[in-house]
C-alpha cells in the first residue's frame, strides 16, 4: 500500500505507541488537579517538555502540548498575531484551519491578506 495523506496523520512508532499507551493507562489524572494522580501526570508533561525542549534547543517554558494541528494553528493565530501584528497574511491554498483562524482574526478586527497561487 502507498499511503500519500502523511500531513493528516502518520504511523505511529511503537516505541511512541508504548509510552502513550502506558501513559493512558497510568497517567490519566488531570495535571492540573493537586491529588496524587494529577501531580504524577503533571510530573510526566514537565519530564517530556524538558525532553524535548533540549532537542529543539529552547526553554521548556517555550514549549506548548496541544491535541493537533487544528488546535495549534487556531492558537498560534489567535495568541501571535494580535499582539505581534494586526496583519496576517496567508495563501488562499492553506489548510481549511489557517484560513479560518485568519478570517475569525479578521472578525475581530485584524486584517488579512489571502494571497492567490499561480502554477509557479
């Protein structure tokens, strides 16, 4: 089989599958809660954001867990571009998510700019 969808989901790794699927059955406690569940899962989030913040080389603190790639481009629009910019500019191919995070900045006031795409 020739799988060609990899930007909507990919295969899993089983190392990876092995730490989530400890994780789910372990780890299940709201990390935001202050009983033993949630300060083990709290635990668990900080351990992987140092992990992983060492490998993208930036602080932990720089680095945001969230549920996909909706979630984050809806975020990254909604947190960045208010208060760097009240301008965005996109092309009018991206993804369904970008463009309607960038026409819900444009609701609320920013602008935006769709650019339009050639065959070059």
């Amino acid at each position: 089989m020739i799988y060609l969808d990899y930007q909507a989901t990919t295969p899993l790794d089983d190392r990876v599958a092995d730490v989530v699927d400890r994780a789910s059955r372990e780890l299940w406690g709201n990390p935001s809660s202050p009983h033993m569940l949630g300060l083990k899962s709290q635990q668990a989030i900080e351990k992987a954001r140092r992990s992983i913040s060492k490998v993208l080389n930036c602080k932990p603190s720089e680095l945001f867990f969230t549920s996909g790639a909706t979630e984050s481009n809806n975020w990254a629009i909604a947190t960045a571009a208010g208060p760097v910019s009240n301008h965005v500019i996109t092309s009018v191919i991206e993804h369904k998510s970008v463009l309607d995070a960038c026409l819900a900045f444009q609701e609320r006031g920013g602008e935006a700019t769709f650019l339009p795409v050639d065959a070059q």
